[in-house]
C-alpha cells in the first residue's frame, strides 16, 4: 500500500524528517515528488513514533518543505535481476546508463540481500587463477574468499583490478565465470577506463559493470555494493556461476558512510568514522562464499569471492578502514609505493601481504605438487635478500659472503622478474611457478631447506646451480 505525506518538517544535507508518518518500516524505499513533478528516491533510516527520518539518493536540492509530496513505498530497494545483466553498464543503484533496452526483471531482489547462516558455508579450498605471479604464486586467491588490496593514493591499483578482472579464471573447472565490478566514487576517466579496457579486451561479455561517480549523490554510493553483491548472488547461487566481485574505492564508500553519520548527528568512532564502521563493513564483506548443497558433503553450484580495493590515506595500515576491513577478510595484498617508484607494475609487496586461505587451495589437484614449499621459499630468500640489503648499508658490500651477494642478487631478480609484469601480460600458474624455481637456481642447494629433495630433484635447473653441484655453501667452509 502506498502512502503519501506531506509533512517534511527539516531538511539536513541528504535527510529530510517527515512528522505525522503512520505504519513506516526501516530501510523501506520512498518516493519524493518535487513541486515541479521531478521524482527522487529515498530510503528510510530512522523512526521515532510518528517522526521519520528518510535520506534522499538524489540529495535534496530544490525540495519545497511545503509543497513536497513523500510517497512510502512499502517495499526495500530492489535490483531487477536476469541472465540479461551480463555485459551490461549500471549506476549505483542499479539502473542502466549504458544505452541499452531496460532489463526484462526475472526477478526483484531486495539489495540488503538474507545474512548467510554459518552452518550452511563451505570452506573455501578452490584456486582462483588472476594471472598476476604476486598473487597466483605468493598469496593465492581462492575460490570463496575476502582478499582485499589496500593500496594508496597515486598507486595503480585501478589499473591491477582491471586486469584482474580481465583475467580471473578458475582451472578445471566447467562452471562459467563471471566478474561483478563496483566503481564508488571514481572520476568519469576512470569509470571510462574500465568500461573501454572491458569492451577492448572482450571481457565486457562476462562483466557486469555498477558506477557510481563522484560527482553523483553520496548516498548512491552506499548502495552501490550492495546492488553488486545482489547481482552477484543472482548470478551465483542462483546460475550457478563462479563470481569474482571486485570493489573499489571502499575508502570513497566509508567516506560516504561517514557524510551521512555526521549529517544524523551521531556520535562519532576513530577519526570521526561511526561506530558501526565494522559492522557495517561486515554487512558487505560477509556476502561471499561457497554454500552447502542439498545433499550430505555436497557444494552447491556456484561461489561469490571478493576483492574489496581501498587507499590507505597516508599509506597507513592503521587507518580505521584498511585495519577493520583486514580483522573480517583473510588476508590483504599491499600495494608499495617504493616499489611503484623503481617503475614495477604492479607494485605488490609480498612480505606484508598475506592470503589466509593460500594452504588450502594450493598443491596436487589444485595447483601444483611444489606449489606451497616453492612459495615458502620465495617468502623466506626475499626475505634474507633484504637484511642483507640493510647488512651491505651498515658493513659495506666488501664485508657480505657469497652466499649474501646471492640473496642480494636474488632479490633484485625477484622484483625484475617475478613481480613485475606487463599490463596484458597474463601468467599460468605452471609459468609463474617456472619463474621461481628459475630465479631459485641461483641459490646455493644447501640454502633451499623449505623444499624437499625429490622436489629440488624435479623442478630445479641443473644447468643454473653450480652451487647445487658442489653441495656446500661459502658459510659452510
């Protein structure tokens, strides 16, 4: 049943307080009609007894306090979802800008979407191949999981997750793929960018495509994950589809959040954040997933795996949002501006990044044999080739081993090599794993002690170890 008001008592930025509302319900979407005809949407934040307090997604400009008519709808906002959202071009709220016919609903999908029950989640343990070496090889993404990039301002962190985008592919698996990809509060160069390295590269196809400028309403921007997630859940659970979600800047999507809070004149968190920043966040993250079949042991078809990308204000890890965001993910890849400064693309830091779930969607079946004691390797010489950088800036390089020039050597090649790549250029894991035991060859044998025998036997070049011949390292004598 709707119902029409035209009470609008105060105006607040983007929120208007109606008084005199009977029978309203929270996050329940409203229509404002201005005196002109113009119509705006809303939703319902707050109700106190008969007061009402709705935030309008269009803001508020030019509205009337007399003449403005309120129509509650008596329903949630809703994304119309079919198979026919695939290549196709939305705005943050789910309407097409793309020139393209309406979409035909197969269905109306609330946006807030149903909170999974724990019990009914799978462990993710499925390899999600990106193509990108620092990620496939160092810190896997799998299938089902919140791993995150926390980059910073300036860093070329749109440019990885269109590539990732581009690439993302699930080995040996039949299910088709799809990518959901959320742009909040981007310039109109970059939301160009995606939507012509999409339809160039052909990935457009598999894409759907949901962006929200940063000249549009902020509070469209707080909608404009969940209208992805919603697309994405569709697109899964229902298609049976394997969905890469990926979402950036969630750091333009907490600004929004805290605009709102400040203009509801709540008490403010950490650096004037609301105090419900993790819940909050946790209301999006928390939408992926692998979900339990009908069956005992059975995985139902389909899988939603995040990749949320924030900047860091200042490069700081401690900053309330990449810090909240890392306690509900499993894991995060760092972007390093050290790096992007000696011109490697892209410039991700291994040693602080991490992927929680990397054991279980690596080695036989998954991936490869050698595959978790090859990147424990790598983790563990990179690590060593930086004290030895810091070693040769105390002592001098005269007073570094052999063994020490190796790892410095070592480190420089891991950088030119492994992590840095072209644009369009889109590793397999077997080629990524070749690199690193190509760059493990020239370390002394005796040194490789994260991998066994029969797998330095196997996979490491023979003609490019002298050291693995004489089976001792300078150290040693």
């Amino acid at each position: 049943m709707v119902t029409e008001y035209n009470t609008i008592g105060e105006i607040t930025g983007p929120l208007v307080v109606l008084t005199g509302v009977d029978h309203a319900t929270y996050e329940e979407l409203v229509e404002v009609e201005l005196p002109n005809g113009e119509q705006r949407r809303g939703k319902v934040l707050e109700i106190n007894r008969d007061r009402v307090l709705v935030q309008v997604f269009e803001g508020t400009r030019g509205i009337d306090v007399s003449k403005t008519k309120v129509r509650f709808l008596g329903k949630g906002l809703e994304l119309a979802v079919s198979p026919d959202i695939l290549g196709r071009i939305f705005n943050g709220l789910g309407s097409p800008i793309d020139d393209g016919p309406a979409i035909i609903p197969e269905k109306m999908l609330d946006i807030n979407g149903n909170p999974i029950n724990p019990y009914a989640r799978v462990y993710p343990k499925e390899f999600i191949q990106t193509g990108i070496s620092a990620i496939d090889g160092l810190n896997t993404l799998v299938r089902g999981q919140k791993l995150p990039i926390f980059s910073g301002f300036g860093l070329p962190h749109s440019e990885l997750a269109a590539q990732i985008a581009r690439q993302a592919s699930v080995p040996r698996s039949e299910s088709p793929f799809a990518i959901v990809f959320a742009a909040m509060g981007i310039t109109f160069e970059e939301a160009n960018y995606f939507i012509r390295d999409f339809q160039e590269t052909g990935a457009m196809e598999r894409v759907v495509l949901f962006i929200n400028l940063a000249n549009d309403p902020t509070i469209e921007r707080i909608a404009t994950p969940r209208a992805a997630l919603t697309a994405a859940e569709y697109l899964a659970f229902e298609r049976g589809m394997h969905v890469l979600v990926i979402m950036t800047d969630m750091t333009n999507y907490c600004e929004a959040l805290r605009e709102i809070s400040v203009a509801r004149k709540e008490i403010p968190g950490r650096r004037g954040y609301p105090g419900y920043l993790y819940t909050d966040l946790s209301t999006i993250y928390e939408r992926a997933g692998l979900l339990k079949g009908d069956k005992e042991g059975e995985v139902r078809e389909g899988s939603i795996t995040q990749i949320p990308v924030l900047s860091m204000p200042d490069d700081d890890k401690t900053h309330p949002i990449p810090d909240l965001t890392g306690y509900i993910t499993e894991g995060q890849i760092i972007l390093d501006r050290s790096l992007h400064r000696k011109g490697i693309y892209p410039p991700i830091d291994v040693l602080p990044s991490l992927s929680r779930l990397r054991d279980k969607g690596v080695g036989e079946g998954r991936t490869r044999a050698d595959h978790g004691q090859v990147a424990n390797q790598l983790f563990s010489s990179y690590a060593r080739s930086k004290e030895v950088e810091e070693l040769a800036v105390v002592l001098g390089e005269a007073a570094l081993t052999d063994t020490d020039r190796a790892y410095m050597a070592f480190g420089e090649k891991f950088e030119d090599r492994f992590v840095r790549q072209a644009l369009d250029e889109n590793r397999t894991i077997e080629e990524t794993l070749g690199v690193g035991w190509d760059l493990l060859s020239g370390i002394p044998k005796p040194e490789l002690k994260r991998i066994s025998d029969e797998l330095i036997e196997k996979y490491l070049p023979k003609e490019d170890a002298p050291a693995a011949a004489e089976g001792k390292t300078e150290d040693e004598d």
